[in-house]
C-alpha cells in the first residue's frame, strides 16, 4: 500500500494544505490571508480566525484534486511550530480530530525544517551535506543539513529577521505589507550605491537585522527635513540601497559558513529567496566559489502544506508519530 499523506500548515498568514504519495506532492492548496494588509503587518487574532475559515475548504480541495478519499490516508501532518500560536492550535486542532476520526497516525512536523525540505519535492535535489541559508518573514537561520531530519543550526539572528527588515524598511516608504516584493521591485531601477547604509558585523555566523531599520528611520527623517518629497523622488534608489546591505549581510555569512565547513552544496529557502537582488548576488557567488546553487520554486519557497507533507513522509519512514496529546510550540527549535 502506497503512503498517503495529508498534510496541514497553518503557522502564520497561509492556510495550507497539501496530499503526498509515496514521496510525490500531488497537490498544494494555498489560500493567502490579505486581511492583514491594511494594518501594515500579521494580526495574531485575524490570522487565527482566517485560518478557522479556510481550513476545511482548503483541506476539501485538496482531498478532491488528489483523487484519493479519507479511507486511502495513512496519517495526517501538521505544523507544531514555530509560529503564532493561536494560528497553529487551528491546525493541530483539526489534525489531531482528522487522525482520532479516522484511526491514523499523527505527524508532528517542524516549520524551519520543512521548508529545508522542500528542496526535495522536484528535482535538482541537494547533496549532503549542505548549507541552507532559510530566510522568511520570521527567520533568517544558516542550517547545516546532514540528513533529510538530521540539521544543526549554525548561525541566526538575534532580532530581526531580513523578511522584517525589508517589511519594516517598506512600511517606512509608505509602501503595503508585506513590502519585501515592492522593494524588490522599485531596487531593479534603482542604483544600489546611491546610499550607504551600516553593515552589521555580529560575530561567527549569527546576523542583526534591527540595527538597518533604524539607521533607514533616521535617515529618512534627516532628509525630509531637508526636501519634504525625498521619498516619492528617490524611490528606486533608496530600494536599491538596502536592498544591497540586506543582501551583503547574507552573502558574507553564507561565504564564511561554506568555507568553514567546506561545503559547495548550497541551498536557499523561505520567503526571501524570491528577492531577485539575493538570487543574482548568489549566482555570481557560485560561479566565483564553485557552489552548486539550489533555488526551490517560489511557490515551494513561501510557507506552502506541500513541504510540511515532504517533512512528513521522512518522518513517516522512520516512524516518527505523535501522540493524541501534542500541542503547538511557538518557538520551537531543532
Ligand atoms: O516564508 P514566508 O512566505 O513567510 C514566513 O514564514 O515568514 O516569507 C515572507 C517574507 C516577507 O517578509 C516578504 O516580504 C518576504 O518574504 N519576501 C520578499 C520577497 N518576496 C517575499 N522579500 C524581498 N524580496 C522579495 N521578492
Ligand atoms: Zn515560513
């Protein structure tokens, strides 16, 4: 009998959900959560309740599109952490009722390694070991990937993630959530040189990320004293400018961690990846240092139910279950 997998994540602002056969994603249904625009970021509360309302639909089609029904299902997966809690109780919740209804085991899967994982949903996949550099809106982690459930965190942040400081950067120009995506946008016509802004020098492979919003925020306010339009006039370059420093704080981390542990195999995961300033920074990097690249597709890259189903297999093959008593962990680790 093939191993048949339904699996759910629920940890931020996307209801998800995703079947897997025997390894092979047959599906990933995403439902976004734009309520959250208008406040300029994720509202725990509003999350949770959309999440409340898109689950069973999301789950509904992804059962139909898979051609399989309830009975072929050999355990449910789901997101434990980390993530908002009230967001994540809404996908335990339904998974553990989903897997005590149909006498299924239950499979606890880790957000952060699952979206390592997901460089194995399509070809190429990654050697081990490798390094991920996973970047999103809640994490910026280097992971020493040894096994397909065996990672080390090797370095991270100690504030801010670089998803929230290009968010928070964006907000400061006035621009919607989540701004990453604009940034990127207005940075292709911009000169990436035309500000200067700090680097943070944190030590071994750890990165901060707080330190760039700030110097934005003061920068920005010295120059609207000066010329009240600065903003509207030099948009792209200021885009451009921290777009830059992000991707230089990235960039010399991931060099120094390649080298130290003398690994070629590197990977990127998580929101951020989609920033088309890091993805050129890290083709000329490979060419330079001989690194063979791994770029998942985007819709693989944000937070996806297709990777937590990949997670889920792995631990289903080393029949690695949860009990009925399980309850999410916002700050879990690995
Ligand atoms: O992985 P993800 O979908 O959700 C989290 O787990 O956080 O990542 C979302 C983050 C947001 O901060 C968003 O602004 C950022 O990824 N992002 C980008 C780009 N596309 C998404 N940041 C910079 N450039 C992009 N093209
Ligand atoms: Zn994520």
């Amino acid at each position: 009998m093939k191993i048949n997998i339904l699996a759910i994540e629920s940890s931020c602002d996307e209801t998800s959900a995703s079947v897997i056969s025997d390894g092979k994603v047959l599906n990933n249904i995403i439902a976004t959560q734009s309520v959250h625009e208008k406040y300029g970021g994720v509202v725990p509360e509003l999350a949770s309740r959309a999440h409340q309302q898109h689950l069973i639909p999301v789950v509904t089609e992804a059962m139909n599109s898979s051609g399989l029904s309830k009975k072929d299902l050999s355990a449910v997966a789901f997101t434990k952490g980390p993530g908002l809690m009230g967001s994540l109780m809404v996908g335990v919740s339904f998974a553990k009722s989903f897997a005590y209804a149909l006498g299924i085991p239950l499979i606890e899967v880790n957000h952060m390694q699952a979206h390592i994982l997901a460089h194995f949903i399509e070809e190429p996949k990654p050697q081990f070991p490798f390094i991920c550099l996973t970047v999103s809106g809640g994490h910026t982690q280097l992971v020493l990937v040894k096994d397909f459930l065996d990672m080390e965190i090797i370095g991270e942040t100690t504030d801010d993630a670089v998803g929230e400081a290009f968010d928070k950067t964006a907000k400061l120009l006035g621009l919607p959530y989540p701004g990453g995506p604009l940034i990127d946008k207005y940075a292709k016509e911009g000169n990436p040189h035309a500000f200067a802004f700090p680097v943070s020098d944190m030590p071994g492979l750890d990165f901060s990320f707080s330190g760039i919003k700030t110097a934005v925020l003061y920068f920005l306010r010295d120059k609207i004293k000066e010329h009240p339009d600065f903003i509207q006039d030099n948009l792209p370059d200021i885009c451009a400018s921290v777009q830059y420093t992000l991707v230089k704080m990235l960039l010399q981390k991931l060099k120094k961690a390649a080298k130290f542990h003398r690994i070629k195999e590197i990977a990127i995961a998580g929101g951020v990846s989609a920033n088309s300033g890091l993805r050129e920074a890290l083709q000329l990097e490979s060419e330079k240092s001989g690194w063979e690249l791994y770029v998942p597709k985007f819709e693989y890259c944000t937070d996806n139910a297709a990777m937590i189903a990949m997670a889920a297999h792995y631990k289903f093959l080393k029949g690695e279950f949860s009990g009925l008593d399980v309850v999410p962990e916002a700050r879990m680790r690995f």
